[in-house]
C-alpha cells in the first residue's frame, strides 16, 4: 500500500531470506495498543496498557528494557514445514509417527510474484492463530453424545483430552523462538472462537488458565470420579478403562486402564509466554453452540443437574440432530421436551453449580479479570467499554503499519452457522476508513460461506443482520484489508477475495485443534517493495510427540494420545487438512 509509511532498517542475513524488519515489528512484540472496543470510543488507558517487552527468545523483561537485538532467520523447527505426524500402518487402529513435512506453495492468483522479493521484504507482521479449542467439560448434562446412534463422528474418543491438547499447543508456541519465513519476533496469538464447546463456566475457566497459565483440574462433579459415556458400560462408546466389547475396541482402540483417571487429574499449562487475543464464537456464545441466547431456561437448571441423557434410538437421534442443522428449534424448547420424555433412562450425576451456562457479560468479565492477564494485554482484546456497551468487537494496533480487527459473527438468535449485525458492519466501514494509512487483518470465527444466518438477535430485533457475502463486499471496498482469518469449519481453506474496482484480500481459514490433524497457524505480513505485499502462512501442530506410549498416561503422553485418537476416530474427515494450497503458502497481493 503505496500511502503506507514504511520507515525500515537493515537486518543482516546469510543466504536467501535476507529481509528489513519494520522498527515497529520489534516494538509491536511489547504488546499491540487497542484502538477502539466496537462503540467508536478510544479505550481508557488502563485498557491499553503496554505489555513486557519481548526479547528474541520471546521471555518477558522488565518494562523500559529494550528488546536484546539478535539477527534474524527463518525457525521452521516445530512447524510443519520441518515433519508432520503421519500414520506408521496402513489398517485398522492406526498409530502415528513422524512423517515427511509439506512444504510452501506460492499462490499467485492475485498478484503475480517478482523474482528477487525474497532479499527485499520488510517484515510488517508477525503473529499465531488458535482456533476451535473446543474445551470441553464432556461429563456436563446437556451434551448430545447420543447423537453418535445416527452419526457416528457426533462424539469423538478423544474429547476428555481436549485440554492436555491445548496446553500442549501452548507448549508449542512457546518454543517457537521466531517467525519460520522472516525469523521476526512473534507478535501475539488470536484465538479465533469455539474456544469451549458447552458455554459452561467450568470451560471458561479452563480456556482462560490454559491460555494465562495456572493449574486446572479438567473434572465437574464428583470431584474422586468420573461420570460420563466413557464408563457407563454402552458399547456405542469407547469403554477405556473396562473389558467391555465396544464399537470402538471392535475398530482396533485399545484398552487402557487408568485413562478416565488421567483425563481428570489436576493439570499445569505454562500459559502463552506471548500477548493474547480473543474472538468469539457460537460455541463460547451460545449453549451447546447452537441454541440461542434466549434458551429455554429449563436448559440452563439441567446443566448443574443431576441426570444426564447417554443413549437414544438411530430415528431419535437424527430427528434431534437434523433440528439443530436446519434451525427449527432456536430456543431448544423442543430439546427440552425431549429430555423430559427421555428423564427415566437419564443417568444419575453429581450436580455441580460449574456447569451453569455463561453470558456474555461473564465471557468479557473472565477477560478482564487480573487472575488471567498472563502476559497480557488487560482483556485481551475487550475492555471494560465492551462490557459497558455490551459488545464483543474491537480494534487493535498491531505494528506501526498494520491493525488487527477482531468481529463477533455469532447469531444470538440461535444456529451455529453466523452473521453480523448493522451496528457492528457500520463500526468496521469505519474503522477500516479512519486506518485507511494501515494494512488490516480481519478476525472472525464464521468464514464467509458459514455467515447465512440472518436469524434477528432477540436483544437487538432491529439490528439488521448481513450475510458473509455482504461483509466480502465491505472489505473489498477498502485497499487497506489484506487478510481476513477465520476458523469455524475445521479445515484448512485459503480463498482469494477480488472486487472489480481491483480491490483484494485473501481469507485464511484454519482446522480446529480438536478434529484432526489439529493444527494451528502462523501468520506473517511483508512488504515486497515491489508493489506487493505477501502472506506467508506455516502450520504447526502441539509439541506433544508423534509416537504414543499407551502406557504413558502422564499430561504429556495424553496430548500426543490426543492426536492419534482424533485420526481414528470413527467417521472422522480425512481432508480436513485441505490441500497443499490451504496450509503452507505464500499468498500474494498488490498494495492498494
């Protein structure tokens, strides 16, 4: 982008990677600077308050300390440039080890790519996107794992491992001691939504001490057991601990005793050693991910109850589930009648008070809470504007040339799949405008094909709602948007967006670290000094090895378990991993 200042200095490096780093890339490291928190206003200045600065080990130091200068180059160790977890045998229950690493593909479908950029680029930006942790307290009532009598993937083996999983993703971040193409320091992570999986307050706990560090014991209820599918002795799950012939034992899963004992004992996350950032999604928003944020309070009372629904017929089954996809029930009143009618043969559990629904004032205030700041920054992204305000969108400064803008596309009106509503499309034309001097990246959870609901928010009924194909037209009216990245799906999936006024962007949608290959991506914005701009995108999976140890059920061990269940787990996706072309690239475009 021509109007763009780019005020640069050299960085020495051998070989082909030679590049400038923006003086503010370093700075930008300290801690991104808000902007606004989706009511026009500038934040207070406790909400934008600096973070340490990083050094390039990327370890805190004291504030008014300058960064320690280091030379820069390319880290692809840990990324999926360098291996990837591939399975050893090719039938049955497969195990997984390392396997042979993808690499870079250049896509030149909006820009063409000049020979030479590579010893030009200034590097403008650096960060790490999570998305579709899915956290998930899988003994909580109202979950729908007897979906899995018509679906055979509506409840995965692998679910009571999701946070060892997570905090092994953190693990892995963590080491990355720079960017794997330019070696500039990382900015921040985004954790683009689905953060939880139930909206349950014991979730949201755990999102917040796995990302902020702390130690957390992923259990609800009786706190000496657990109390779920996995040891109720019915074969359509997977019976680890017990003898019992089931479906998934008949498919090759192994027995393992102990395991529902590991899945629930207290655990540590280091917690990001980087600033953080949030953006919603159905999941953390609405219960079950699904129903709306006026749910039929009968919802919200058999959460901490006791009983919990574990078996339903094939017919049941896809009667319930082709209602949530076709959203025929959005306030879960029909859900509600079911589980009455189905109350007898409902298990008994320990209630446990946990497991209430949260609101979305309580996801902002568990932001804002001192206890989970971490590196920071105070809210990581929200401020106590959107808890005033009631909003959860917001703008920050990334780097001195670049701004990040983070979107709430959840329907509050019910179904999973999303939207956005006037008043929050009206602030985001004009944030784009008033940043018109600065790359924007767009943040979201819903991709554009997903934002078709355009059911009313029950708060805001005459809050229009836009479809994702509107939003691709606003950002295409702005020169300055470069990127828009987004999750959602599950699966990797890089589309380019162009306009007929010459206007681009590219949105980059990344897999959920729940279904495999459970990934999460690096981001990297440079200026060619060509007349373009590229997106380099690296894929990284946990630090947890390839290779499992059934005997090895430490927190460790149970991450890499994690990843070698999610890959047989039955009916599971095998492309979700999407074409070469979707995961590592280099995506060009012209600057505005």
């Amino acid at each position: 982008m021509s109007r763009i200042r780019s005020v640069a200095t050299s960085a020495a490096h051998k070989g082909p990677e030679a590049l400038e780093i923006n003086r503010r890339t370093v700075l930008a490291a300290a801690g991104a600077v808000s902007l606004s928190a989706g009511v026009g206003l500038a934040l207070h200045p406790t909400d934008s308050a600096a973070h340490p600065a990083v050094t390039d080990d990327q370890q805190p130091v004291a504030e008014g300390r300058k960064a320690a200068a280091a030379p820069l180059a390319p880290y692809t160790k840990g990324t999926t440039l360098a291996s990837v977890a591939a399975p050893r045998n090719s039938s049955g229950y497969r195990r997984l080890g390392d396997g042979a690493g993808w690499s870079r593909v250049v896509r030149s479908d909006l820009a063409a790519a000049r020979s030479g950029r590579a010893g030009r680029r200034t590097a403008l930006a650096a960060f790490v996107q999570f998305t579709d942790l899915h956290l998930m307290d899988v003994q909580h009532p109202l979950r729908l794992e007897y979906l899995r009598a018509h679906d055979r993937h509506a409840w995965r083996p692998h679910e009571a491992l999701t946070v060892p999983g997570a905090i092994s993703l953190v693990e892995r971040v963590n080491a990355l001691r720079g960017a794997p193409v330019t070696g500039s320091p990382l900015h921040f992570v985004m954790t683009t939504g689905d953060n939880t999986d139930n909206n349950a307050h014991s979730e949201l706990e755990w999102f917040m001490k796995v990302m902020s560090g702390g130690r957390m014991t992923p259990n609800s209820g009786d706190p000496r057991h657990y109390e779920g599918v996995q040891n109720s002795g019915l074969k359509m799950y997977w019976q680890a601990g017990s003898t019992v012939r089931d479906s998934d034992k008949a498919a090759g899963f192994p027995h393992l005793a102990g395991f529902l004992a590991a899945a629930i004992r207290e655990v540590k996350s280091p917690g990001l050693n980087l600033p953080w950032y949030s953006t919603v999604g159905n999941h953390d928003a609405l219960p079950l991910g699904c129903f709306g944020s006026h749910a039929d309070p009968y919802l919200a009372e058999a959460a901490i109850g006791g009983k919990k629904l574990m078996t339903a017929t094939d017919a049941e089954a896809k009667k319930l589930q082709d209602s949530i996809r076709t959203a025929q029930d959005p306030k879960g009143s029909g859900y509600r009648d079911f589980l009455k009618g189905h109350a007898r043969s409902a298990r008994s559990v320990t209630p446990d008070e946990k497991r209430a629904p949260y609101t979305s004032a309580d996801y902002l205030k568990a932001h804002l809470d001192p206890a989970y700041q971490g590196v920071g920054p105070v809210g990581h992204g929200y401020s106590s504007a959107n808890l005033a305000a009631g909003t959860q969108y917001y703008a920050f400064r990334i780097s001195e040339d670049v701004i990040g803008i983070s979107l709430d596309t959840t329907d509050a009106g019910g179904h999973y799949d999303g939207s956005i509503g006037t008043t929050q499309l009206t602030w985001l034309e004009r944030t784009l405008a008033e940043n018109k001097d600065s790359y924007a990246v767009v943040f979201s959870h819903h991709t554009s094909q997903t934002m078709t609901n355009t059911r009313p928010d029950p708060a805001h009924p005459g809050d229009r709602r836009h479809t994702g194909a509107e939003l691709v037209t606003l950002l295409n009216r702005h020169a300055n948007v470069v990127a828009w990245v987004n999750g959602h799906i599950h699966r990797n999936l890089i589309t380019p967006h162009k306009a007929s006024n010459g206007n681009s962007f590219w949105e980059v949608t990344t897999a959920s670290h729940v279904d495999y290959p459970q990934l999460a991506r690096v981001v990297e914005l440079v200026d060619n000094k060509d007349g373009t701009v590229s997106l380099f995108t690296t894929l990284i999976e946990s630090a947890a090895p390839h290779r499992t140890d059934f005997t090895d059920l430490s927190q460790t061990g149970l991450a890499a378990l994690y990843r070698e269940l999610a890959f047989n787990a039955p009916g599971s996706s095998k492309v979700l991993g999407g074409a070469a072309t979707d995961r590592n690239t280099e995506l060009v475009i012209k600057k505005g």
